[in-house]
C-alpha cells in the first residue's frame, strides 16, 4: 500500500471513529427512562388535566384508546376513526370525541357521517350525543364558556357542556374551529369565521391553552404558529406543540442538523427562547405532553414505549424568560370529578364558508382499513 493510500485510509478511519465517538457520547447521556410499554404505538396523545389519563389514537387515527397512568391499564374507546378530533373535559374524566365513518345514505351530499361522543373513565364506556353528515372540522372546546363546537357545512353547531356544581362564565370567549386545512377564530358576534394566517400546508397537530385564549399549531411543513385574539405569528420550526399549564410556555419536537435525521425534544417560550431538552441520535421523539410537575410524556415514534423525563429547571444565564417559566408548570393538585349533566344546550349557527373537507384522505383511510394494511 502506498504512502498516499495509507494516510487516505487513516483520515477514512478517524472520520467513521469520530462518528462512532459521537453517537456513543450522545446515546450514554440519557435524559429520559423507560416508564411503559403498551402493544401498540401511541400517536395524538393528549392528557387530561391532573395528568391521570392519556388518550391516544393508532398511526392512521383509529383505535382511540385510553391509558391510566396510575394502573397502567388501557381502555379501547372506539376502533374507528376518530383522528386528532378529541378533548378532554376539564373534569379530567370525560373524553368527548368525533368517529368518522362512511356515510351510509349513499345520495348524501357528504361521504363522511360523523358521530359525537363522551367517554367516562368512570363507567368504562360512551354515551352517544349526536350525529353529523357535514362536518368540516376537528372537535374543539372553549372552557370559559363550557361550549363544545365542530363546524359543518356552513353552519357551527355549538354544546354548552355544563357539570354539576360548575358556573358558565358570561365573559366573552374565544372559539377556534381547526380542519384540516386551516385554523380559523370565530368572531365575537358568533357570526363569521377568521382564517389564521399560515403556509398553507395543513394542520399536523395543535393544542389550545387552559383558558382557550391561544391557540399553537403545527403544519405540515414543520412551521409552529401560535395565534391569540390577534394575528398569527410564527413563532419557531418543529412539531407537536403542547401548552404548559399557563400558557406561558410550550414542549414540542425539533429536528436537530447533521448527518442523521433526528428529532428532540424542545421548549420555547413566546419571546423566542428556545432549547433542546433531550438528546437520542437516530431516534424521532413524538407528542410530548406535560405530566403533573415537573415532568414530560412522550413516545417514539413507531414505538410501543412510553417515556417520562424529568424536567429539570437549571439553565445558563442567557435563558432567563425560560428559567422563570419553570415556575408555571402543571402541578399534582387532583381536580373534582363531578357527574355530567344528561342535558346538553345546542345551538347552530350559519356561516358562510367554502372550507373542504378532505374526503378523499379519509376515504382512502377507511379503505386500508377494510383491506388491513398499514397506514404510512
């Protein structure tokens, strides 16, 4: 072997060491531990509010089910369709959901029947609330106001969700109604919907704060937008944003820039302080959701495990709007669980709105369903 040969393969070898270097150090600084392993992976988690359930869906947005951090048992909700399109009720008990179906009325104007639902940890099961033919939108909720609202085809059919002993605030509310497309506020007057500026590409996720004053979402192309009773602004890249408990904050995932395709766990606060908070080369960490204080949920994606960090509040000087922000997370504080009224007050209110519903994507879902292959 020549000279000029040997000293090329001395520079081919210290590169792929230092490669190697790199990923060990990386993979030996954990800043998570295995919490749960469950039979499927977990997608669109969401939390309830003294963080004892999380639902979740399937890859393709069926099998909505439900997980009991305590006992660490799983609950099937439903096995169809159901999407991003569920909350959980400020009585941390009560999952209201949407199941997407195929029409069955072959002559409707839509091919998408849509039922409305409330799961109770309590009684392990739904109650059936209502059905739609029209609907264009996810499910979304305003908690001063106790309104449920999911839009159709030019109408907003709104709920007063109301449990026992809780009061209805008479202070003006704002409503946000997410499809697939867009995020859009209803005005004041309950009369017209205001598209959220964004690129364009279509919701991957959002999450409204506890008082439902702002709203952050993701789309498509990874762009973060948070938006209030003002304009949207984008705020930073990434996806699977989650609000802490004030609002002040939120947890989400960022691709980190190298030679591989990994994505961490982030925090930023809306005046543009930003930073990483766990580091698992290889690795695509999804749907962080904050779990009583101090610490984060989140999965792998394509795992079956659940992951539970420790969220630690030291940070260098330059991270001050960061550091005062650990203060405002969610505490332990077990919240009531007071029964739901039988009773809902609806009222439907006509809009005019052009907005699709991407039927075809649904139906191409139902149909690898039927035929059992997996959705990629």
């Amino acid at each position: 072997m020549s000279g000029k040969d040997l000293k090329l393969s001395s520079i081919i070898i210290l590169i792929v060491a230092g490669i190697l270097s790199w990923f060990l150090i990386g993979a030996v600084k954990p800043s998570t531990y295995p919490w749960l392993r469950i039979s499927s992976p977990m997608y669109n988690m969401k939390i309830s509010t003294n963080g004892e359930f999380i639902a979740f869906t399937d890859r393709a947005g069926f099998n909505l089910k439900v997980l009991e951090t305590v006992s660490k048992n799983v609950y099937l909700v439903s096995p169809h369709m159901v999407m991003g399109s569920f909350f959980w009720s400020q009585d941390s008990c009560s999952l209201f959901y949407t199941e997407f179906s195929k029409n069955p009325i072959k002559t409707a104007k839509s091919q998408v029947q849509t039922n409305l639902k409330s799961y109770s940890c309590t009684k392990k099961g739904s109650d059936f609330i209502e059905s739609y033919g029209d609907i264009k939108s996810f499910l979304s909720y305003a908690p001063k106001t106790k309104t449920l609202s999911i839009m159709g085809d030019g109408v907003v059919h709104q709920k007063k969700i109301v449990f026992e002993g809780e009061d209805v605030s008479d202070k003006e509310s704002i409503s946000w109604i997410v499809t697939q497309r867009g995020v859009y506020r209803l005005s004041k007057d309950a009369q017209s919907l205001v598209r959220m500026n964004d690129d364009d590409s279509g919701i991957s996720s959002y999450d409204v704060t506890s008082d439902g004053e702002k709203i952050i979402w993701a789309t498509k192309s990874s762009s973060i937008y948070v938006a209030g009773g003002g304009e949207s602004k984008l705020v930073t890249e990434g996806i699977d944003p989650r609000w802490n408990k004030k609002g002040s904050m939120f947890v989400f995932v960022g691709k980190r820039s190298g030679l591989l395709e990994e994505y961490d766990l982030k925090i930023a606060d809306l005046q543009g302080n930003e930073r990483f908070l766990t580091a698992t080369p290889g690795l695509k960490e999804r749907f962080p959701v904050w779990y009583k204080k101090s610490k984060i949920a989140y999965t792998i994606e394509n795992s079956t495990d659940l992951f539970m960090m420790e969220f630690k509040t030291e940070s260098s000087s330059d991270d001050v709007a960061l550091r005062s922000g650990y203060k405002n997370l969610p505490d332990s504080k077990k919240d009531q669980k007071p029964n739901m009224q039988d009773n809902y007050q609806e009222e439907n209110l006509e809009l005019d709105t052009e907005e699709p519903f991407l039927e075809e994507d649904i139906n191409s879902n139902f149909d690898d369903e039927e035929t059992g292959s997996e959705i990629l």
